[in-house]
C-alpha cells in the first residue's frame, strides 16, 4: 500500500505541475514572442550532425500589424479556410482524413492553423498517442485563452518555412530580399505553397507543381472574405 500510495502521489504532483506549466505558459505566449520551437532546436541538431549541412536559424519576430495583409489571406487560404469558424478542429476534414487513410490513401489539410501552431510551439514531431493527446489538450488551451489574431501572428512567425528559415520575416527576407510588410500577393502565395514541405520545396525554385498551387491560392485569396486581423 506504501508503494502504491507513492506511486499515486508523484503522479498526482506530477500532473498538477503539467497543468501549473502547460497553462502558465500559454498565458505567456499569448502576450511574449516565443523565443524557440522544439523542432528549431531539433533542425539545429540535425544540421550539427550532418556535415553536408551549415548551421543556420534564420527567424525575425515581427507583430501582425507589420506584416503584409497578403501574407495571413495566404495562408488562410492554402491551410485553413474555416480558421476564423472553428474552435482548433476541422471535423469534418478529419472524418474524411480517417476515411481515406482507411482506404490506403492521403488527404491534405485535416490540421487547422491552430493545430499546425500548437505543434511547432510546444511539441515535437511525430505521430504517437501520447503526442496527438497533446496536441489536442494544447489546441483547446490556445484557443481559449488566445484570439484568433494571436494564433495567426504566432503561427505566420514560427513556422517553418525553409531550411532554417522560420517565420514569414525571414522567409520575405531570404527569398524577397524585402520584410513581410511589403509581401505582395504574389510573393505571400509562393510561400503559403511550399508550406506542407518547406524543406523539400522552395520559393526560390519554385517547380510546376508549386506554382500550379500558387495559382490556386491566388485564385481562394480572391473568392475568401479579408481576414483584416491587425492590418
């Protein structure tokens, strides 16, 4: 009974401590710039380690209000259009994301804007139980105690958007040689359409496929309401 009473203390202290943490700094980030992401610093590692590879981490916090409105239209529209509707899950993207791995196949866009943003402040890559538990505790955290408006300005300057490039700042910088203020519409759908594989695909080399995807971003851009979050 001793072992089983301690066994039960330290989880139950471990627990409440997760709680203390996780929601204390949701309330932080929802006012500070986050500072670093787990997989910034996992890139960092694997950059380390590869000699074929240079150490960079290239990432520049700006608020919403510098930023071009092209640039959040962009990206509501390439990832999440039901963004300003839902409350962090897209259930109906997920039903046919389930449905179709059933089926042996893949569907794009059954992660929201808040999942996506969730994922890169407080988690780490993968696909495991205990992380999609996580992933889900911190998405209905950060959209209870953040705006729309903040998930969007902390999304547009965490993720990753090249080889170690993070944030729509950088991204303009390194490919544009502009800041994200000066993003036009062009330039701010080029980057929404390498999002789903920012490493693998570029806007400085931008292949048919990617500018085929420009091209429909540009086209749901037009078709969408103004999101006009802090521009």
């Amino acid at each position: 009974m001793k072992l089983v009473r301690t066994i039960w203390r330290i989880f139950w202290k471990t627990t409440m401590w997760f709680f203390i943490v996780s929601i204390g700094l949701t309330i932080i980030y929802r006012f500070v710039p986050v500072p670093i992401t787990p997989l910034m610093v996992i890139r960092l590692v694997e950059q380390t380690f590869d000699p074929e590879k240079k150490v960079r981490l290239y990432k520049d916090w700006v608020p919403i209000s510098e930023i071009s409105r092209n640039a959040p239209q962009a990206v509501f529209a390439a990832e999440d259009q039901k963004f300003m509707t839902h409350k962090g899950f897209d259930f109906e993207a997920m039903e046919k994301a389930w449905e179709n791995n059933k089926k042996g196949k893949r569907i794009k866009g059954a992660s929201t804007i808040t999942q996506q943003t969730v994922k890169n402040v407080f988690l780490w890559p993968g696909r495991s139980y205990l992380r999609k538990g996580l992933e889900a505790y911190f998405t209905v955290l950060v959209e209870l105690l953040w705006s729309k408006e903040r998930i969007m300005e902390v999304y547009l300057n965490v993720i990753e958007m090249g080889d170690g490039i993070y944030g729509i700042e950088a991204a303009s910088q390194a490919y544009y040689k502009k800041p994200a203020a000066k993003l036009n519409r062009n330039q701010a759908a080029m980057i929404a359409a390498v999002l789903p594989n920012p490493i693998r695909w570029t806007p400085a080399r931008p292949t048919g496929y990617i500018r085929g995807r420009q091209a429909w971003i540009m086209r749901q851009m037009n078709n969408l309401e103004p999101l006009g979050l802090g521009v």
